[in-house]
C-alpha cells in the first residue's frame, strides 16, 4: 500500500473511528517524541511536547499504530499509558501489552 492509496493528495485528513486525523498526524507524533526524549530540552519544550503527543494519541489509536508498534522509551511509553488510563482509555497502547516473545 501507498501513502496516496490512504490519503490522496488533494485531501489533507480522513476519519476513522469518528476521529478526524490530519495528514502529518505520525510525523508530528514522532517529531513530539524526539523532542520529548532529548536530554537537552527545556522543561516548558518537553510540556509542549508531551500535550501534543496527548493531543495526537486518539487520532495514532485510531489509525492502529500502537496495535503494530510501541514506544520503546519507558519513561515516554509510561507517560502516555498513565495519560490513557486518566482518560479510562480501553486501547490496548493504554493498558499491558501481551508478551509474544
């Protein structure tokens, strides 16, 4: 599949789940991240950072990222779980994780 098969040019979101997700939704996530998960960032950087990645989880849940990947960093990844479960999320990103190894 190809990102233009999702998403075609001329438009700029979609909705899944009654979520509307803006084109850039991941890219924004994953720039938030590094920003969130630099040493050298400011504590006023690393709030915004992690509001928006508050403000970006509904629309990645919606998509499926968290059911094909996971956060690696604990301190990230916990972050958002507890941030989940302040809003009774039931999405598997929010809760433990089976271990398939």
């Amino acid at each position: 599949m190809r990102p233009e098969d999702l998403l075609p040019d001329e438009q700029d979101r979609i909705e899944r789940d009654g979520i509307s997700i803006r084109k850039g939704t991941v890219g924004a996530f994953l720039a938030s991240a590094r920003v969130w998960l630099d040493p050298l960032t400011t504590d006023a950087e690393r709030q915004r950072a992690a509001d928006s990645i508050e403000t970006l989880r509904p629309a990645l849940e919606a998509l499926g990222l968290f059911d094909i990947l996971e956060v690696r960093d604990d301190a990230l990844r916990s972050s958002m779980h507890a941030s989940a479960a302040d809003d009774d999320t039931t999405h598997p990103a929010a809760g433990p994780r089976r271990d398939d190894s």
